[in-house]
C-alpha cells in the first residue's frame, strides 16, 4: 500500500549551529545537507512539507523569536518551497499544542516522515506522539541529530545517544533508514521496512550474548 506521506522539517534552527545546543552528531553540516535534499525530494514527489519552529517566551536563553538562534538555518529557508505551511511550537513534539495532527488529517496523510532536530528530543517525542494519534512515522537517521548529554543519571556522546534512538525508535515507533533509502522508497511508492519489538528484542539477545 502506497503511504500518503507528509515531510516534517523539524527545528533546523540556527541555536543548533552554535552554542551549548550545537548539534554533535551526525556532523550538522552532513545532517543540514540531507534535510535539504529531503525537503527537494518531497517537493518534487508533491509531498506536504510541514516547517516548524521551537519557541519560547521573549527574553528565554535560546529559540526567542526575533533572535538570530530562532531563525531558520538559511538552506532551509531557501530549500522550502513557497507557501509552506509554517508551525510554532513550545513543546517537544510537534504534535503538542498545535494543529499539526488536524492538518495532517485534512491532507490524508498516514504517514509522517521526520527530519531535523534533536534525536534526542524533539524527533522522539514526535514520533512516539504520532503513534497514539494513528500516523505511522519514519525518521531519516543521517538528516537528524543529537548532542552529547550529562546529567545526575550519567553520561552519553551524542553518537551513543543518536545510535541508541535510532536502534529504540525502529523496534517500535518509526521506520529509520537514510535519506537515499527513503528517497527511493518515495519514488517507488512503496512504505520502509521496520521492524518489531519482538524481532529486535531477540535479535538484540543475541547479539549481545555474542
């Protein structure tokens, strides 16, 4: 069954270029480079793309409106097509407090592809989200994103933590591939594999074991 897609341009703001959110891996410059060639790929499949924005109140450290940190990277901007549907959000998932789910429906779309920042945020909230609100998710694994993390539970390098995610969302909530494998996936019209939880629960036994 051919999915009715709809590409989900998450927070490629500029706080993730620089400063203590600086994207860590993938390098940004490799993530920015896919998220753009995503963005094309939708537009000429005539795919719905979604841009959406974090915000927070005037005056917070970071995604202010009216700050340099709050706009959009400058390639995205010039990859979107005019007309795009735009979206503010103050929650991690893009979901949350909006009408993303309302317009998505309006459009028929079953199926929501992610890319964008953070893995570690952002992109997992949206896809767990997507489940419980009926849309099947896929996340793009090179044109997404995490930052090294530290905190009184531990610590993980951002290729740990991207890794991880990606291995978790794709036993259960999101079809994960590159942006070539989705690229020819929405040229063939055909849905990505996934996997289960089960399969991977007792793949994972394994391999760990080994």
């Amino acid at each position: 069954m051919t999915p009715r897609r709809a590409l989900i341009v998450v927070d490629v703001q500029q706080e993730y270029f620089s400063g203590p959110l600086e994207i860590a891996y993938p390098p940004r410059a490799e993530s920015l480079t896919n998220i753009v060639s995503a963005i094309e790929t939708a537009v000429n499949a005539g795919i719905p793309v979604i841009a959406v924005q974090h915000s927070m109140p005037v005056g917070a450290p970071v995604f202010a409106p009216g700050t340099d940190g709050y706009a959009l990277h400058q390639d995205i901007e010039s990859a979107l097509p005019a007309g795009v549907t735009r979206v503010q959000k103050q929650y991690g998932s893009v979901f949350a407090g909006t009408d993303v789910a309302e317009q998505l429906r309006a459009r028929d779309v079953d199926t929501i592809t992610i890319v964008g920042f953070m893995t570690n945020n952002c992109d997992l909230a949206t896809a767990v989200e997507a489940e419980g609100l009926g849309f099947a998710a896929e996340i793009l694994s090179d044109a997404s994103g995490a930052i090294d993390l530290s905190n009184a539970a531990g610590t993980a390098s951002a290729k740990v933590v991207h890794t991880t995610l990606m291995t978790l969302l794709h036993s259960n909530f999101a079809a994960v591939a590159t942006t070539t494998a989705w690229s020819d996936a929405v040229r063939a019209e055909t849905p990505l594999d996934k996997s289960n939880l089960v399969e991977s629960a007792m793949t994972g036994r394994d391999a760990v074991r080994v």
